[in-house]
C-alpha cells in the first residue's frame, strides 16, 4: 500500500495534463488500482448499478436511481493494496462549473457500498466527488471472518486509499489539483472521518464528522446492552416507549431554564422512572410494571462492568426513549444489526449467535471477558480514539464535530467525553481531566482555546442519530467548515432549523461545546435569534 500512496502523492504534486475526454479516463493508470467504468452522463434522470462482488456480476446493492443535477464525468475502479483487499471506488466530477474543490462523502452502517446520492448532491453543488464501499461488497461484517486486512480497509484504509486515487483522477480530469479537499460523514462516516483526522492526516483541509462511531469495538457491545436487558420483556416494554419518553421529557425539560419540549443537555436530569411505575395490579401501556422500571434504570446507567463498576459505554440520554425500539429488538435471530453482527463475526466468529443464547450474560466473567478479549485485538483496527490531534490541528486544518442529544444509536456522551479528551491533551493529561478540573476552570479554558483554535464540537438538542427529532437537525456543517477554511471564519454558532411538513417551525443556534444557547428572555422561543450561546454556569 505504501507504493500506492505514494507514487500517487508524487502524481497529485507536478503539473496535470487534462485529459481530452470522459472516456479516457479509463487508460489511467495507478499502482494496485483498475479502472473499471470511465464515462460521460448527461443531467437528468439515471440508473447506475451498484458494486457486485468479486466474481460476480450481479449487483449486491446501492444501485442509483435518481437525477443528475449536472453533466458529469463518472469514473469507477478497484484498489487492492493487499492480496485479499477489493476496495471499489467512484467518483464524479462536473464538466463544468467546478468550483475547484474536492468532497468526499461518508457511509453509513458497516457500508459495503457505494454512496452515489451523496455524489449527486455534491456534483449539484459543484465539487468534485468520491465515495468508497470500503472493501466489502455486503451489508454485513462477514468479511471480519476472512482477514483483519479486510477489517482495516473497512475502518480506515478503503476511504484513504479510494480518496489519494480520487485525488489524482480529478487531477487528470481538469489538468488541475483540486485546490482544496474536504470530508463529511455521519455515524459510520463519522468513523471514517475521524480515522482520517487521526491515522492521515494530510488527507484533508477539513473534515466534517457527525455522530461518529469511532470506537467500535465498545460501542456495539454497549449498543447490544439495553436488548441484553429488556430481552425477556422487550416487546412490552417497546410499546411503553412513548409514555416513557413524554414522562422523561416533562420532567427534564426545564432544566436549561426554558420549557420548550426540548432537553438542551440531558446530562443534567437524574429522572427516576419509578414516577411512573404502575398501581399495584394495573399494568397498561402508560406505565411501567417493576420488572421494567429496573430495566430502564440500567438503560440510564448505560454498560458497566459488573465487578469494578467502570463505564464500558455511555447511555442513551433520558429524552430518546421513543427511539430505543431498535436497540431493544436488534433485528432477529436470521439477520441482526451491525451490533449483533460484532459479536457474530468480530467476537464469536459464529455467523448464527444471537444476543438470547443462554451462554451470554453481559454482567459474567466469561462474557465480560470475551468482550475484552475481542476489544483488545479489534481496538487498534478498528477504532478511531486517539485524542492527539495535533498533526492534524497544527498545520491549519479544521474539523466540525457535531452529535444529536436524542441520538438513539450511538451515545453522544462518547463524542463529549472524547472532545473532553482532546482538549485535555493540549493541557498535558493523557485521557481524561482529572476530577478536581472542570469546565469552569482555568486549565480547561485555556486548553479549549487552543482546541477551538482547530477543532469544534456542536451538540445538537433534540436530534436524533445524525437527522430527524423534534430538535433544530438541519444545519450546513459543511459550509462553516469551508468558511473556516477558506476564510478564517471560526463558527461561533451554526443556526439550525426543524420544518413540519417542509415548514420552519423553529430555529436555534448550534454552540461550541461547552457553550449552550441560552434564551435571552424575550421573544418568540422558535426564533434562533433571541437566543444566545452561553458558557455553563
């Protein structure tokens, strides 16, 4: 792989030649790469096939059915930096109109296939794009049964690699490097692009990562925890899910001082839901019986280790209890989600196991250890953790982070604690402040300017994993990166909106953690205007 990147490092660096035609592109040539499609579309409405995999030629899945914005040049191709990698690639680049810049777009779940809608609304707004399936053409994690060379071009190596070709065929295409380059993702492709910011990073001016997974080998055992929990009364439970939420909501909704059917940071309610546990012989879907107010009250306290009591993986936040239906179901017996998947082909390499085997008992030795065991050998491939952003930081790249509160997959505590993390490196601790350093304190302050210097964390109230929630959820992260970038614009807060049937009903400025918007006390409280971004008390 060291070839590869850098005969095409050398490439990107001297004069291009445009290439005279689409087509042509097809003649490109890169060390363990085939280009195996290069063709011109017009705008408007198409379908291009989705990857197959390898020795096949029907597709798996990601076909494209949709519109073109704009005319554009498509070219695809494989990448085997190892002699059991397959890593498939596309990008897009705009015949004209190309504003000289360079965006490649995240996956999602465990990907296995390639993001081609992200490549249309990039074109449409005029970059050059690339997308990567990382190395696996399913939508599983099978491909951990194999090799861990496979594991690492699903967690960091396929977007790396798929993003220096990308690179140097945009070169080819315009005659020209793009002149700035720029990643965005959510969830898993908040993964990607944390594992760019930390194991590359040259790759990127800015980066974009929203609710990122980034340590996976944790984060799906503490995703199988609350089924773990509820699995003896999980279907009842899941219908109590909407009185849970409204009775959590009422309760913690005024503790940033606004009554808005919002809870601004959970982190500050302690509800206990034994407020609503049921009248002795009543049990009905408004309240809860003992046997689930006990099941909840662990869901609150997230995964822990059953004999040291230490945090294997945050919780879900009170307020996101109407959005806990997957996480207590994780598919069947017969498919399952990617935290189930973790432990059929990553811990068990036993592609039938199902969190109900009797055997697994997230509270034993012998489970707690498998966990461990799989964490140990898993976390430096897998995982994007390293708190030492400088490399990144110091030569004038920027990263917006940003995590929903209500998330209901991944813990937006995870993504706090870490931001945490990040700035106390830059004061001298290795992982966390300790307990005596607040927020408030000098230490922290003076670390967190020199952070915000590079890198900034927005905490959305209210919305869910990387969309959706009666929360302001849609923003341009994107844009503030660009202008931070390009312009030495630091965001001081990103406005936010959240639209009912395609209208705005409310707006919100987003805050550079720590800071949360704060109502000023007069005006309508949908207006982001009358709202200010305010230090914690």
């Amino acid at each position: 792989m060291r070839s590869l990147v850098l005969a095409i490092a050398a490439a990107t660096t001297g004069p291009a030649a445009a290439f005279t035609s689409c087509e042509s592109l097809a003649t490109l040539a890169f060390p363990d790469t085939t280009i195996t499609a290069a063709q011109a579309l017009p705008a408007g409405q198409t379908t291009i096939i989705g990857t197959t995999a390898p020795g096949t030629t029907t597709p798996v899945f990601g076909t494209f059915t949709g519109n073109i914005p704009v005319p554009i040049c498509r070219v695809r191709g494989v990448i085997k930096p190892t002699s059991v990698s397959n890593i498939i690639f596309e990008a897009w680049m705009p015949v004209s109109g190309w504003n000289g810049k360079f965006l490649v777009s995240g996956r999602g779940g465990t990907a296995g296939s390639l993001g081609l809608s992200d490549l249309a609304t990039s074109v449409g707004q005029g970059y050059a794009g690339a997308t990567s399936d990382t190395g696996h053409q399913s939508n599983d994690s099978a491909f951990a049964l194999v090799s861990d060379e496979l594991v690492e071009d699903f967690a960091h190596r396929g977007y790396h690699v798929s993003t220096q070709v990308g690179k140097q065929v945009v070169a080819a295409y315009y005659g020209t490097a793009a002149s700035r380059s720029y990643f965005s993702g959510c969830s898993t492709g908040g993964a990607e692009a944390m594992s760019e910011v930390q194991r590359y990073p040259d790759d990127f001016d800015g980066i974009v990562a929203g609710a990122p997974a980034m340590h996976y080998s944790l984060m799906w055992p503490g995703e199988v925890f609350p089924s773990w929990v509820a699995q003896s009364d999980f279907a009842a439970l899941t219908t109590k899910l909407p009185a849970l939420n409204q009775a959590a909501v009422a309760a913690c909704d005024a503790t940033d001082g606004l009554v808005d059917g919002l809870v601004s940071d959970p982190r500050k309610c302690s509800w206990d839901p034994v407020s609503i546990q049921c009248p002795a012989g009543i049990d009905n879907a408004s309240c809860l019986n003992p046997t689930q107010v006990a099941q909840v009250r662990r869901i609150y306290d997230g995964f822990k280790d059953s004999f040291t009591g230490a945090q294997i993986w945050p919780p879900y936040m009170r307020g996101s209890e109407d959005q806990w239906g997957g996480h207590l179901t994780q598919g069947t017996g017969a498919s399952g989600n990617p935290p189930v998947n973790y432990f059929r082909y990553f811990v068990y390499k036993n592609p039938t196991w199902f969190y109900t085997d009797p055997a697994f008992n997230m509270d034993s030795a012998a489970t707690l250890n498998d966990i461990y065991t799989a964490d140990f050998h898993y976390a430096p491939i897998l995982d994007s953790v390293d708190p030492d952003l400088r490399p990144f930081g110091w030569n004038g790249r920027k990263i917006i982070m940003y995590h929903g509160w209500k998330d209901q997959n991944i813990a937006p505590l995870n993504t706090v604690n870490y931001y945490k993390q990040v700035v106390a490196k830059l004061a001298g601790f290795n992982g966390d402040f300790p307990p005596a350093i607040t927020e408030q304190s000098a230490i922290f302050k003076a670390a967190l300017k020199k952070t915000q210097n590079f890198a900034r964390l927005f905490m959305v109230p209210g919305m869910q994993h990387c969309n959706g929630g009666p929360g302001p959820n849609t923003f341009d992260a994107l844009g503030a990166l660009v202008r931070w970038v390009e312009q030495g614009v630091a965001p001081t807060q990103i406005m936010a909106s959240h639209s009912t049937a395609g209208v705005i009903d409310r707006t919100r400025p987003l805050c550079p953690y720590p800071q949360t918007a704060v109502y000023t006390g007069t005006g309508n409280v949908n207006d982001g205007a009358n709202f200010v971004c305010s230090d914690p008390n």
